[in-house]
C-alpha cells in the first residue's frame, strides 16, 4: 500500500485525465460491448474488474457496460464514470422491479419438500436451457450463513424468485447489446453466475478474475466452461510446462511450493494464506504427536474441511449435494476405518461464514466416543501436516494440490480446481467415494506424479499470477480492515508514475488476446 493517502474526488479526477489520454492509444471503438461485474462494492473488487474491461476495450475495441448493485454505490458509480463507460445498469435496483411467472411455477415444484428432496428438485432446476439451482443453493446458505438446506422457508423463496428476475434482467440486456466479453469476479451466486451462463451460452467470451492485484485470469468460451470453478490449473498446461521445461520446471515449482508453506509465497502480500503466518507455530511430527496421543507408526487421514456455506457448488458436477453431505459421509466411513487415525481441521476462514458449530461439536463428541477421531487445535501452521498426514482429503481444497507436491496422495470428493492434472484420485459417484476413502491408506504417489504436482503449484501461485500495476496490493476479504485512503494514493501514484506499457497486465492481455490460451500468463 502507498504511504501517500488521497481523496476519492482527487482520484476520480486523475483517472478520468489518465483514461482519456489512454483510449486515445487504443484500438477504434466497435459496436461491441463488455459488459464488466462491479457489483461487489469494494474497492479492490470494482477497480480491478474495470480495469481488465479497460484493456480489452483498448485491444478489442469493446465499449465498456458496467453493472452495479445499486445506484446508492456512488464511488463505484464514479469511478466507472471516470473510465469513460458507455452505460450502466444497475442490478440490484432493476431486479427487485421484476415480476415473472415462472418464479410461481418453480415455487410450487418445491412447495411441501424438504432435506434430500428439496435439495434434489432445488439442484435440478433449469431456466431456459441453463442450470441455475445450484445458483440459488449457494445464494442461499452464503447469505442465511446456514451449512445446508432443510426447509423450503420464505429466504429461499426470496432467493429463487430474484434469480428469476435475474435472468429476465440479464437476457434484456443481452438482447439489446452487441456483446463480445463479459468480466466477471464470481461464477457462482446468482447475480453473477446467471450472466456468466446466459452470456457464454450467447456466444460471449467469459473472463474470471479471481485475486487482488495479483489476479488470476482466464477465458472461458462455452457453457460449461464457465459452470466451473473460477480457475482451474489445466492438465495440457502442466503438460506443456513440462515437455518445455522438464527437470527445471519441476525445482521451481517445488521452490514455488517452499516459499507457499512459508507464509511469502509471491510478492502480493494479500494472497498469503493466514494458516501458513509465520507466526502460527508448526509442530514436528513428534511434537504433534505426543500433543494429541497419536502413534507415529500410525496411517494418519487429513480431512480438510471447508466454509460449509461458502460457494458450495464452485466445483462441477458435485457428487454431493453439499459440503455438509460430504462431511457426513466421510465422517460416517472414518468412524469405521479404524485401522487410520483421522483428523479433522476446520477451515480456519468457516467462522466467517456461518455460526453454526455443529460440524465441530459432532467432531469433538465422536471424538471422545472413538479413540481413532481427532479435531486438529486450530491454531496450527498448516505447514505441520505435510509430514504428519499419510493422505489428505478435500473437495477443492488448496491444501491437496499442495500436499501432493510433498508426495502425500489426495482424495478429492469432487472436482477441484486440479483435479484431473495427474496425482489426484477423483471418484465419480459417492460410493465410488467411500470405498476410495476407507482404503486411502494405501494410496501412494510416483515421482512422476510428485513432479506434476510441483510443476502444477508453480503455476498456480506464480505463473499464472499477474501484476496490476495499478491496483494496488490491498486487503480485499470482507472482514479484514481496508485503509480507502492509501488505497487511491497507491492508484494515483501509479497513474502518475507510469504507462500503460509498463503494467504487466495489460502486456499479458494482450498476449493473451494474440493466442487461443484460456489461462493468462504472467510476461517473464
């Protein structure tokens, strides 16, 4: 962050002087549109989202269309004005006016269900063609911060009646624009998931940026590319890295992964993970242990739970129709493997996102019922577990791309974001799941895998993140503090100390604009 603090108005009117001296750079305007996601009313979120629409308006041609929540976001509101867009909408504000009857159909379809029937007719609901009930599911639980869905109540007949309105919103505003590209920070939820859909679905290529101002960005150019998670670590790329590469790749990646577990993975500060702060203490093997009455001889199976309520269906074609049904399910196999000593570890962010502790109290009672059930002290340093875990198992946890480069297998109950690369074991349906799962102890990785792994965390964490020079390195989580102040000063500075040229990012837009890639690259 800029030790310089400014003004938004002083911002606002250095970006538009800056802007207007840059579209005089770039490509003649076309009749296209991009239509760009700031309906996240955060700094970070908006200014980044626009500034990737501000590049492909300069190397497409694209006129930019911001959508907004809510006309009430006046700095939002502003600073899309001092980019020269061509128009807005406001979200928020239009779909609350509409009224469909197709909201009254799906109602009734759900009316008198509940637990697995709901949640089956819930996922199965189609719009037009387009899957939209896990849109409405996860909108749901992230907003009620439940950890499953149990009763067809009054909040999720709201949610679903403005998914609803959302795709009469979007499909006018597709209907009555030209449009080339849609930027968007979210594939899941409804606001944002229904125009990433309906706009792939239309033709338009999808961009998704996930991260501060080292943002990871890729380019998604069907449906079922962007009814995935944000972005994914693509099998051909590790491929292609290592037939470039081979023995090289391998070392940076695994001095990629080093500096990952040890709290410095990149030079963004904001996308260094808490749990592995060096301030939080790692424990030896032995250490680890003795504190929790373990065998060392013992297999040890890592359960990494997640946000219970946090984007449940970011992974595709779930196998479950939650997190909270996978964490059943697995706890229901360990309760009966009890050759392996299983730990559990919560998601050091779940606080955030619910209130709900039963997860953890069903842990801790099964705990003191079965010697072989352990809840993991929260306020160890993940970096601990590598050496203590004979497997981990997740969803779409980081931490299994991570431990698979320290040769520890990975069981995933679902898709995530490096399954398929090479060193995961995916099962396609839940029995497949638990069978895989009370047999983990046997699962081994190959050097071969070992090295895929360590190519594919290099790329996730270094290669595939790139610098906005011009956002600068700020928290962006909803419950850390932001400095606003020192925010603009770090834009205002960058605006009056540089180029566009000089942003690694425009570089990598436009070499990704001169390729078929789908995953943007960082310029070496």
């Amino acid at each position: 962050m800029s030790e310089r603090s400014a003004t938004f108005e002083d911002t606002v009117l250095r970006s538009r002087r800056f802007w207007q001296t840059a579209s005089s750079l770039g490509a003649d305007l076309s009749a296209r549109h991009v239509v760009v996601d700031m309906m996240v009313d955060h700094p970070v979120y908006y200014l980044g989202n626009l500034i990737i629409a501000k590049y492909l308006e300069l190397t497409h041609g694209f006129k930019i269309w911001a959508l907004i929540s809510s006309e009430q976001d006046s700095k939002a509101v502003l600073t899309a004005k001092s980019f020269g867009v061509d128009g807005i909408t406001y979200v928020r504000d239009e779909a609350a006016k509409e009224a469909s009857p197709v909201a009254a159909a799906v109602i009734r379809h759900l009316e008198n269900t509940s637990d697995v029937e709901l949640r089956k007719r819930l996922l199965a609901i189609q719009i037009n063609g387009i899957p939209v009930g896990d849109l409405i599911y996860d909108t749901y639980v992230r907003e009620t911060r439940r950890i499953t869905i149990r009763a067809f109540d009054d909040d999720l007949k709201a949610y679903l009646i403005l998914l609803v309105n959302y795709c009469t919103l979007y499909e006018r505003l597709l209907g009555a624009l030209d449009v080339g590209a849609v930027v968007l920070g979210h594939t899941v939820y409804s606001r944002f998931g229904v125009l990433a859909r309906m706009a792939a679905k239309a033709g338009s290529s999808v961009y998704t940026r996930f991260g501060g101002k080292g943002m990871r960005i890729q380019r998604r150019e069907s449906l079922d590319k962007v009814m995935d998670v944000i972005f994914r670590v693509q099998p051909d790329d590790v491929d292609s890295l290592m037939a470039a590469d081979g023995d090289k790749a391998v070392e940076i990646g695994k001095q990629t992964l080093l500096r990952r577990v040890g709290g410095s993975e990149n030079e963004f500060q904001f996308l260094n993970e808490e749990s592995y702060a060096p301030d939080r203490p790692t424990q030896s093997v032995d250490e680890f242990c003795a504190r929790m009455g373990l065998e060392t001889a013992r297999p040890k199976g890592l359960v990494m739970l997640h946000a219970f309520s946090d984007a449940t269906h970011h992974t595709p074609r779930m196998i479950f129709d939650d997190y909270h049904e996978w964490f059943l399910h697995t706890l229901d196999v360990a309760v009966g493997q009890q050759e392996v000593d299983w730990l559990f570890k919560l998601h050091p962010y779940d606080h955030h996102y619910t209130d709900d502790r039963e997860p953890a109290e069903r842990i801790a009672a099964l705990a003191n019922e079965y010697a072989h059930i352990h809840l993991v002290p929260e306020d160890l340093n993940t970096a601990t577990f590598p050496d203590v875990a004979s497997f981990v198992v997740t969803i779409n946890g980081k931490a299994g791309l991570e431990f698979a480069g320290f040769g520890v297998p990975v069981l995933l109950g679902g898709n995530g974001f490096y399954s398929g690369c090479g060193f995961d074991v995916t099962p396609g349906s839940i029995e497949e799941y638990r069978g895989a799962l009370n047999d983990a102890a046997a699962l081994r990785l190959t050097s071969a895998q070992v090295a895929r792994a360590l190519v594919a965390n290099d790329l996730y964490y270094r290669q595939a993140v790139c610098d906005c020079r011009l956002l600068p390195d700020s928290s962006y989580t909803f419950w850390k503090p932001f400095d606003e102040g020192s925010f603009w000063g770090g834009l205002v500075d960058a605006m009056e100390t540089g180029v566009l040229q000089d942003d690694p990012l425009y570089t990598a837009m436009v070499n990704l604009r001169e390729s078929a890639a789908e995953t943007l690259l960082r310029p070496e």
